[in-house]
C-alpha cells in the first residue's frame, strides 16, 4: 500500500489560559486537541465534524502548521513537518493550502482580486508561461467568476462570490491537501449548494484531498469519503462516511446525528431523537476517563475511570468502552 | 378573525445607494396557537417583516406603510403608526420576542435576575418580590438548574444555549400571546439546537401561544412548523400548510431550496442541484418577478411575462403562489 498523504499521530495543542490580572500567572492549558491520530489518502477527503469547542479548527489550523504543536507527529508525504521552521515549511505551503470560513476577513479589503490570488505566485516566485495575469484570470474563470472581474476588490462581490475567490486562491498552486475550514457555514443554503459542487469538481479535476472541517452534518456527509467525529479534543469515532451515518458505534456520534433536522415533515416528526442532558465540560478540566462519559447515558463506572482508545468495531474505529 | 394580521406590510430604507425595497407588499395571518414559520435567505425580507411592525427599525431613513392588526384584551390594534409608548405597553406583553443572537440581546452589566424582573414590572404594577418569584418560576421551567441562585448570576456566566433558554423565560414573563423567535437556534450546536426546538414546542403547548419562526433552515422548519410562508426578495412567494409544501412545492425558488439542501437521509456523493445565480439586489428590484433570473422554467412562459409582477394566488385550500406558472389555474377561495 502506499504511503498516505498525511499522517497525524497523537496530536496535541494547548493553549496557556492566563489569570486575571497582567502579571499573574497561567491559570491552566486549554486542551484543544488532545491525542488526535487520522491518517489521509491522495485524493481522499476527510470531514472533521465536532460541536463548537470540541478543537477541530485547531486541529486543522495545527496541521498546516499555523500553530506549533505542542506534542505529537504531522507527516506529509512522509516528510516529519511537526518540528519545522517558518521558513522551512515555505516551500511545502506550495502543497498545503486553506479555505477559511469568513471570505470577508481573509481577504485583504485594500487589495484587488487580482492582487490576492497574483499574491500566491508572487511570494513563492512561480512564473506561469502564460503570466500572472493570465493564470489568476484562468483561476477566476475556474471558480466560476469571469476575467473582468481582476481589477475588483473584495467588497464588490456578494459573500458566496467571495468564497469562491478564497478557492482560486487556495487552489492557484495546484496544491496535494486543502483544509477547508467551514468553508460554506457563512453561506445562504442556494449559494452553499453552488460553492460544495464547485468544492467536489475541482477536487476530483486537480486530485486533491481535504480536510473538510464544518458542524454541519449533512454537508460533511455529502462530500466526505470517510468523517471522524470530534469531542473535547479527542476523536470519538472514525469511519467511512456510508458506515458512519448508517450505523455509528459511538454513543456520541449517534446523539449528534439524531439531533440533525431532516427537511421533511412526515419523517423529521417521527423519527427518534437523543436529546443530551447536561452542558460541554470545560476542555481546561476534561473529564477522566471518557471524555464524553459526563453526558453518556450508557456510561458505567469503567467509563469514568479508564479513558477509551479507538478500537476497530465494524468498518469503524471508535473510542468507546461499549459501543453500539 | 386572526390574531394577528398583516396587510400590505411595506418597508423601504433610504441609503446612499438608493432606496431599498426590503418588504414589497407582505400580507398574511397568524391564528391562535399555531406556529408560522417564516422562511427566506439572507435579505429576503423574513426578519424586517417583524421588526416593522414590532417598531424595532430605525426612526430616520425608514418608510413603512401598512397595517399590522393585533388582537389584545382591549381589541384589535394596528401596530403600524402606533405611539411609541402605545407599543411600549405591547411588546414584551401580548407580543414577546426572542432573537439569533442571546449574547448581544441580554444586558451584560446586569444580573439576568434584575433583567426578568424589569421585564415583569414594566408591565405589570406588582411588588418586586412577585416578579422575582415569576422569575424563579420560569427559569425552572425552561430547565435552568438552581433557578434561586441563577437569579445572580451575569449573562456571560452562561453557556450559548442556557442564555437563550434565559431570553425564552424573558419571553413568557408576561404570558405573551405571539411569540417571535428569529433564528433561534441558529447560533447553537445541533445537540442544543434539539434541546431548545424541543423546549419551544413544550412551553407552547403549555402556555397555548402563536409562534413566528423566522429561519433559514429547512429541516428546522420541518419539525417545528405548522405553516410556511416562502419569502424572496422581500415578497411573500409562497405560503403552505408545512407537508404541503415539501410534498408539493409549487414555486420555482421554493423547489430549488428543497432540492438545494444535503440531506443526511439520501446518502453521500450524490450531486446537489444548486439555484444558479446571486440573490437580487433590493435596490431598484422593478415590479417583475424578483427570482425569474434565476429560474429555470422561465421559459415555459411567453416572452416577457416574468417582466410583470405575479399576483399572489391561492392555487389550492390554503396554498398560495406568487408565480406567472399558475395564472391560467382556477383561484381558489
């Protein structure tokens, strides 16, 4: 088997949580991603799916190495990138690029479009044949903008037209691996459909591969090969998309799943809800032993004591010490 | 006679760029007990509806014309160019509301105690003590623990779905007979998102009130609604009892939505039939069809059709349509 395009093992990033006050000390660590192990194909996408908190944009922001790691091993193409430099990982962002949720605040209000995808060939001193010009107006035409659109800035475009400006960008060095960070929360539902087809064809042109991180259920399943579910930093469950949302083993995966509406009345009113008691722990304090077991309604006294690794059940790995 | 009734509701802002047509013409009734949800994208008018008549836009620059009739215990009252201590005495009484967004609608300086209290003694002329009890009461109700104590306690002491669940009991201080919600879950988690929808449906039963959805979510509406009104480009476009419209669905804009969405109940990798095109621009919208743009059955129609304005037609009992498709159907009363 070949080697996979990226391999994350046992991740970790904290965050220091000062005290109050400017000279006191730290209070504690915030463990945003505690332990996170995936492994990512050539072509593959992942979906990262978590409720807000649960460390999931930190995991993929940690990855492209937009924050240290505190612990834990990030291979890429076999390359150990954890430990790299700035400088050092200069060459490789040519391969590693990001859709950030907000096409407002991750474009530059002052610069033309033109200037903003022109940037990325600037910076890593790429001169396409045809000239820049000529490639970011490719680039647009691609996204599904037009050539004129150039010497536009930012605020002239509507927020869908927006994001697709952040793909040309990401997209403009032809890279291996994109996260996409939310990437349609921001959008209205007509304009969400239009930016995941965009998202899907461009990836199945170029042959790249995502780490597609978002809240919302039905749309990671939509365009995800396989989705591991976050909760407090940890991975509770990861498996095929198909298997996961037909069977998930995961207490946690089955509640989140049977909170997500169906938009049809006759089957959304009869269908069986979870609904989970109780309030996210702090991920300063997590929970010994599961981290979900606070709010399990399956938990037993194992569950409180002895925290779970994921274990293959089905087609699945899950972190659970009695899984469905 | 509806509970609430609206007439020709119609909003322009004025702003440099021109005048914005944000509400053109929206009637439609709300009776007792039921839940209308409203539903639209960005800009399509389904929130500034509400807050027109509720006297929440901005006094300058602000047109409304119309008339939003409102049943109380002193008869029928038109909402529209009413005083604004006349409305005073109203909203957070017979009409109460709950927004998107807990955070920036609850006080951070005060106590969510002294909040739900000033929301009762504004309309009621009671001892302070009453209205504390009130509060205790509701709090418990919508599932605050330790309500006694809560009382204390500063907004940002609370997790995102414990303060909307604390702008719900500020909501029923004063026993409202309409319920606004505007997007109220869509700030939240999915899990909490059932928690609060389920709370909604149970303090609706028990206190028997009208509620307005506002929202964008389709599979919220599904499980919460009893009617939907469809809006687009500050037009009511279509308006259905909640399986009729996602059984047939008649609209070309309401369709497109439907068939727009993943769902998590058909599988994965499977296309989505995205509407092509932007939303309009409410500047300068004109008086034709405000989606033929985008629509793909634009050319079933003679030429120039979708340039003049649909009337707003019932095509069956209780299913209207703002679309030139079902001129040639019989009106039905």
């Amino acid at each position: 088997m070949n080697q996979p395009l990226l391999e994350v093992t046992n991740l970790e990033k904290f965050f220091p949580v000062a005290g109050s006050g400017i000279f006191s000390r730290e209070r504690g660590t915030n463990k945003a991603v505690n332990g996170i192990s995936f492994t990512l194909n050539e072509g593959e996408t992942l979906g990262l799916v978590g409720e807000s908190g649960c460390g999931k944009s930190t995991a993929g922001r940690t990855i492209l190495k937009l924050y240290d790691p505190t612990s834990g091993s990030i291979k890429f193409e076999g390359e150990e990138i954890s430990g790299y430099s700035h400088s050092k990982m200069k060459p490789l962002r040519t391969k590693m690029q990001m859709i950030f949720q907000d096409p407002q605040s991750s474009l530059n209000p002052r610069q033309s479009v033109g200037a903003i995808i022109g940037a990325s060939f600037e910076v890593h001193n790429i001169k396409p044949e045809e000239g820049v010009k000529r490639a970011v107006q490719e680039l647009l035409e691609r996204v599904g903008l037009n050539a004129e659109h150039y010497d536009r800035y930012p605020h002239e475009f509507s927020g869908g037209q927006r994001q697709r400006i952040g793909i040309a960008r990401a997209i403009a060095l032809k890279p291996k691996f994109i996260v996409c960070d939310e990437p349609v929360s921001a959008l209205d539902v007509s304009i969400q459909a239009q930016v995941v087809n965009l998202l899907t064809d461009i990836r199945d042109d170029f042959g790249m591969s995502y780490l597609f991180i978002a809240h919302d259920l039905s749309v990671v399943q939509h365009i995800s090969d396989r989705v591991g579910v976050m909760y407090l930093g940890k991975i509770m469950e990861i498996a095929p998309t198909d298997s996961i949302y037909s069977t998930p083993h995961h207490p946690y995966t089955k509640a989140l799943l049977s909170a997500v509406p169906i938009p049809d009345p006759k089957l959304e009113r009869k269908r069986e809800q979870i609904v989970l008691t109780g309030e996210l722990p702090s991920p300063m304090n997590p929970p010994t032993g599961c981290v979900f077991s606070t709010r399990c309604w399956k938990a037993q006294a194992k569950c409180f004591e002895v925290e779970p690794i994921l274990q293959k059940v089905g087609k699945a790995e899950v972190a659970c010490h009695f899984p469905e | 006679m509806a509970l609430l009734s609206v007439r020709d509701l119609r909003v322009q802002f004025a702003t440099p760029d021109g005048i914005v047509d944000a509400v053109s013409g929206v009637s439609f009734d709300l009776k007792e007990g039921e839940t209308l949800a409203i539903v639209g994208e960005s800009g399509s008018g389904k929130s500034v509806t509400n807050l027109a008549y509720m006297g929440l836009l901005p006094k300058t620059r602000t047109t409304i014309t119309g008339s939003v009739v409102l049943k109380t215990e002193d008869g029928e009252v038109d909402l529209i160019g009413m005083s604004v201590e006349d409305l005073r005495k109203i909203r957070g009484k017979d009409v109460a509301m709950i927004f998107q967004d807990p955070m920036s609608a609850l006080h951070p300086y005060y106590s969510i105690g002294d909040q739900l209290i000033e929301a009762h003694q504004a309309h009621n002329e009671v001892a302070k003590e009453v209205s504390r009890d009130r509060a205790i009461e509701l709090l418990a109700l919508v599932g605050v623990a330790n309500p006694d104590e809560r009382l204390k306690a500063y907004p940002h002491q609370f997790s995102g779905g414990m303060r909307q669940r604390v702008m719900i009991a500020m909501a029923l201080m004063n026993n409202p007979k309409v319920l606004i919600a505007d997007e109220p879950t869509t700030a939240l988690d999915v899990t909490v998102q059932a928690q609060i929808l389920k709370l909604l449906r149970d303090i609706q039963a028990k206190f028997k009130m009208a509620v307005i959805l506002i929202t964008h979510d389709l599979g919220v509406v599904a499980g919460a609604a009893d009617r939907v009104n469809v809006m687009y480009g500050g037009r009511l476009v279509e308006s259905a009892s909640v399986n009729d419209l996602y059984e047939n669905p008649l609209m070309p804009y309401t369709v497109g939505l439907l068939d727009s969405i993943p769902r998590m109940d058909q599988g994965h990798g499977k296309r989505l039939r995205a509407i092509p095109g932007q939303p309009p621009s409410l500047i300068q919208l004109g008086s034709g069809c405000a989606f033929a743009a985008r629509c793909s059955r634009k050319s079933e129609l003679p030429n120039g059709k979708c340039e003049t304005s649909p009337e707003l037609k019932a095509v069956s009992a209780g299913h209207l349509v703002r679309c030139h498709l079902y001129d040639s159907k019989e009106s039905v009363k």
